[in-house]
C-alpha cells in the first residue's frame, strides 16, 4: 500500500546500466540511448547509474578493453563515442541524473581463453587453461600488478613429473556404484579438445576419516572432519600430460558420488604427499556447461567448492547459474599441476600504476560531466577457488613487516592486521576521490555488500570481493566521506539445492546480520542507503515489484535501484529499435505510478 501524498519522502527509484551486457545484444545509437532513459524515465527512473570501463582509445594509459570483446561494442563506441559522456548528455536533457559506477578492483573476468583453442592469444596474461582477457590495457601489459598468490610449497620439476596415482574422495561413506570399469581418462596438451586413453589402473576402494571439514559454495556443511569418507584410488598410473579429466561411462541412474570439486580429486607421484592442483569442472563463466571433447575446461574460476557428483552424464548441456545446483555441470572433475601465481584481474593497491589509473579514471567521468562517483568495490577478476591465497604482492608484504616486525609467511602473520593496513590504501586513495568529487560539486557513494563483510563469508560471496582487504565502510560514515550507499545485498548468491531457504528472497536478504549495522550508522550519519536489487533474483515481476515497494515502505531506505537495464530491455540488434523483456518495464512502471514515482 502507497503512502498518502502528504507523507511520503524523498525516494530515488534509479537503474544501472552495464553497457557492454547491453550492447552485446545489439547497437546502440545516440537516439536509442535517448530512447532508452526515455522510457526509463517514464518508468519513474531518475537517476542512472552507468558502469564505467576506461578511456575508448585504446592508446590511452586508462584504455579499456570490454567492448571489443562484446558482439556490437567498437559499432556502439563509432556511433556514440565515450559511452558515459554519451549518456551524461541525454540523461541531463532528459532530467535524469547520472551516476559514474567506478570500480577500482574489477579490470577483467575469470573466463579463460583455452590454451589449445584458435582464439588463445600467449601475448595476453597467462593462466592455468589459457590466457585472461583483462578489461583494461594496463593489465595486459603489466600482468604483475595483479593480486599476487603467496608462495606455496612444490616438489621440483612439478610439471614433468609423472602422476602414479590419483584419489577420488566422497563426500561421505554410503557406497558407491562407480568401478573399474565406468572410470575414463582424458587428457590435453593445451585444455582442449581431451582425448580420452587407454591405460590401465588397479582401482583400490576404502572408507577413511575426512581430513578436513569441508563446505560447499553456500557455507552448507558436507563432510565433517574425522567423518568417514569413501575413496577410490587409481594406482598405477604413469601420466605426464598437462591436463588430466576424470569421468565415467555412466549417462543415466542416479549419481551417487559426489563432493566439492577442490576435495573430489587428488594427484600423487611416488612420494607421499598428493601435489599443488587446480581444479575444474564442467561449470565455467563462459559457454557452460562446457564439452571437453570439443572445447577446454575453466580452472581455477571460484568454483571449485559447488557441489557436483563425478558419475552424472556428461554429454548433459542443461544450461544454468555456474553456481546453481541441478543442472548440467557435473560428471567431470579435471586438474592440473601447480597453482596460478596472480588473480586474474584484481589489481594490487600498493602500486602507483594502479593508483594513477584510478585516478585518471576519475578525472575522465568527472569531466564527462556526472553527477556523482559510486566506488564498486565487487569483482569478477577474484573470481578462485582460494582467494584468500592472494594480495601477497611485494610492496604489501614489505610495509607488513615494517609495521609489525614479522613475515607475512610466518607463525606470527596476522590475516587481520594485514587486511586492514591494506585497507588504509584504499581508504586514503577514497578520501582523495571524496575531496575531488565535492570540489568539483558531485556526489560520493560507495556499495557495500553485507553478505561479504561477515567474519566467514560463504564462498559465493567472498570470491566477488578483492581478498585480504579490509573495506572500512563505517569509518568513511564517520569521516562524513559519503553521500550515499548502494547497498548490494545478493551478488550472486544462487539458491542452495532444494530451494527451500531461497536465500535472494528480500526477506531473506534483509534479515543477514550486517543490514541492520549498515543502516542504522548510516542514518546516524545521515547518509541515504539505496537497496539494488536485481531484477532476475525474483520469481515474477509481481514478486519484484512488491520488492520495491517494500523497500520504499522501509524508512531507512531512500531509494530502489533496477538491476540492471538489460534485464527490462535490449536493443534490436540493428539499433532501430528497444525491445522489452517480458512485462518487466510495465510492471515496474505500474507500481511506480501506484507509489507516486512516475
């Protein structure tokens, strides 16, 4: 029910545009664009916040790459030019203001080029599988600005060692239906196209305590440590390939052996001690499930902990969520030696290139003429299976023992220590943007994201977050550094097997123990909070916007943010026309209209 006229409030209902998602699915010209915030306008839209992804010259210092590598992106950028000096323009003209979504962290994906494939390019960074694809040009060329991976121990001449024996671990004890001869090797060269061989292995199967407590994606508990697990060891071996998969024959039945993939498997040599592995499975960020026949696996992308069972059919290409359980990602567990030295795309903070190119991406949106800057502080670039691994690059692990006297690699390290004076970086680089923002009379917003700043943030929120920093987001309440916050509540947090906890559910989303410590210091310091939701999280436009209008009900919220536009509209692909998304604009636009806000 809408609040009488009299005593409503001042509420932003707003939408982000994450352009290159957009112009995937067509072209987009100056007039479309207007088309575009006219129509969100008319939905009740006011404000726009527009991703931004580095200068378009591709000679500049702050380059970015990302339209090139989306089907319309280099039409798009001829027609328009500078997308959000572009939008800036149109939404002024419209009445609409327009919000700079800078982030920091986020130079590029976790999707890797297959080593072996056509497209691979060994100019580019190199990762376990292939090579990154970063978003900006500084990366590309100075790969070792990456969040760096602290040392790890390693037998000499790991990658020519022959593996004699491989172990496959369940999840728990029940038996199993997989023998001998449903077992299947495949292997590569350069993660493509696996060929399957013909060795032959004595398979031993025994039942041993679990060796560590291990949780799947969600933080959902799967084997206990000390529980009883059952274990296939495969003997005998003498592989020396680069890439090694595990399958079965099986493509019917019910599954029955399962576990997280980076505790499935485990590759030994003559010694003792299983070696340093990547993992992967058929879940991947790009053109998944993924067919190791004719395509290369994703390793190393933050999957590593969803739950998956070895003897599923793998020729399944039911597509869905790389994070979603039940669908086509399973009946294939995959590895390779050692481990990968840099995040694929998360930048360390400590060094000057990273920080001039923060700040010159700031100058650039603020000459664009926006109305504000809101900080991202998410990121598909530390998208691995053990981020926390990560942020160990030298000018950190030197100011650590300056300050503490200890090494980041001894007994004395302290996680927390290190993650707030990485912190303190960030932090002094955001006063700086605050001080330059308000001078040049625009707005300072920044999201936080609650269900990454617990203590023990399941995997699926804490791979979307830049490891071992600490954001210290009540601290630039304090300051008075902010004029807003996007609170982003549900970064990909797909729903658990079974669906019954339905965990992006608002009332769900609402009730995570940090939201209310966000948004009672943020109205102490009286500094609005605006809920993004995005629209694919709900079951029905019904239910989304029944989401929004709980939102403006709540008076510790001050606006509803559409995520993103994408999901409401696409452009046909010749740029002629925008072309609605089921009812969703119309839906949203009705209860707006309902509320008093179109």
């Amino acid at each position: 029910m809408a609040r009488p006229a009299a005593s409503r409030r001042p509420f932003v209902l707003s939408a982000t545009v994450d352009f290159p998602d957009d112009v995937n699915n067509g072209v987009y010209t100056p007039e479309l664009v207007d088309v575009m915030l006219g129509r969100l306008k008319r939905m009740g839209v006011t404000r726009v916040y527009w991703n931004y992804y580095g200068d378009t010259d591709p000679d500049s210092y702050w380059a970015g790459r990302i339209f090139d590598r989306v089907s319309y992106g280099r039409e798009t950028l001829r027609r328009i030019g500078e997308p959000v000096k572009a939008a800036t323009l149109i939404a002024h003209k419209r009445g609409i203001e327009l919000f700079a979504v800078i982030k920091p962290f986020d130079l590029g994906g976790p999707a890797i080029t297959p080593e072996g494939s056509p497209e691979f390019d060994p100019s580019k960074p190199i990762h376990i599988g292939g090579n990154v694809v970063p978003g900006y040009t500084l990366i590309e060329k100075h790969p070792q600005l990456r969040a760096k991976r602290r040392p790890y121990d390693s037998p000499p001449n790991l990658q020519t060692t022959p593996i004699r024996r491989i172990r496959l671990l369940k999840s728990d004890a029940s038996p199993t239906r997989v023998r001998n001869e449903n077992l299947e090797i495949w292997t590569s060269p350069r993660n493509y196209r696996y060929e399957i061989r013909k060795v032959t292995f004595e398979l031993k199967e025994s039942v041993e305590p679990a060796r560590q407590e291990v949780r799947d994606e969600f933080g959902t508990l799967v084997t206990a440590a000390g529980s009883p697990v059952r274990t296939l060891s495969l003997e005998g071996l003498n592989l020396t390939d680069k890439y090694i998969i595990v399958t079965t024959n099986f493509h019917d039945g019910a599954p029955d052996f399962a576990n997280t993939a980076v505790v499935m498997v485990e590759a030994y040599g003559d010694g003792p001690d299983p070696f340093p592995i990547e993992v992967a499975t058929r879940r991947a960020f790009k053109d998944a499930p993924r067919d190791f026949r004719t395509h290369g696996l994703e390793f190393d992308a933050g999957l590593g902990h969803c739950f998956g069972a070895l003897d599923a059919d793998n020729l399944d290409v039911t597509r869905g969520s790389p994070f979603e359980s039940g669908v086509a990602h399973d009946g294939v567990i995959g590895f390779a030696r050692g481990k990968n030295e840099y995040l694929t795309a998360v930048p360390c903070e400590a060094y000057p290139e990273v920080q001039r190119l923060w700040s010159g991406c700031l100058d650039r949106v603020i000459a664009a003429g926006v109305d504000g800057v809101d900080f991202r502080l998410s990121s598909h670039g530390s998208c691995a299976n053990a981020p926390l691994e990560y942020g160990f690059n030298d000018p950190v692990v030197k100011d650590y023992r300056r300050r503490y006297g200890s090494d980041v690699y001894g007994p004395e390290f302290d996680a927390g220590k290190f993650a707030r004076m990485r912190g303190e970086t960030f932090t002094t680089f955001l006063r700086a943007a605050s001080a330059r923002l308000r001078g040049a009379g625009k707005k300072v917003q920044v999201h936080v994201h609650p269900e990454a700043y617990t203590d023990n943030p399941a995997q699926v929120n804490l791979v979307w977050m830049p490891p071992n920093i600490f954001f210290d987001w009540r601290s630039w309440l304090q300051e008075g550094l902010l004029d807003g916050i996007s609170m982003r509540n549900e970064r990909y947090a797909d729903n658990p097997p079974g669906g019954s906890a339905f965990k992006t559910r608002l009332e769900n989303v609402l009730a995570h123990p940090v939201v209310p410590d966000v948004l009672s210091q943020a109205a102490e310091a009286g500094v609005p909070v605006y809920m993004v939701r995005r629209v694919v999280r709900a079951l029905s436009s019904e239910e989304y916007t029944n989401d929004l209008e709980a939102i403006y009900n709540n008076p510790l919220f001050s606006g509803f943010d559409v995520y993103e536009v994408k999901n409401i509209a696409k452009p046909a692909p010749d740029g002629s026309a925008l072309i609605p998304v089921e009812d969703r604009m119309e839906c949203i636009e009705a209860k707006a209209r309902e509320l008093g806000l179109a």
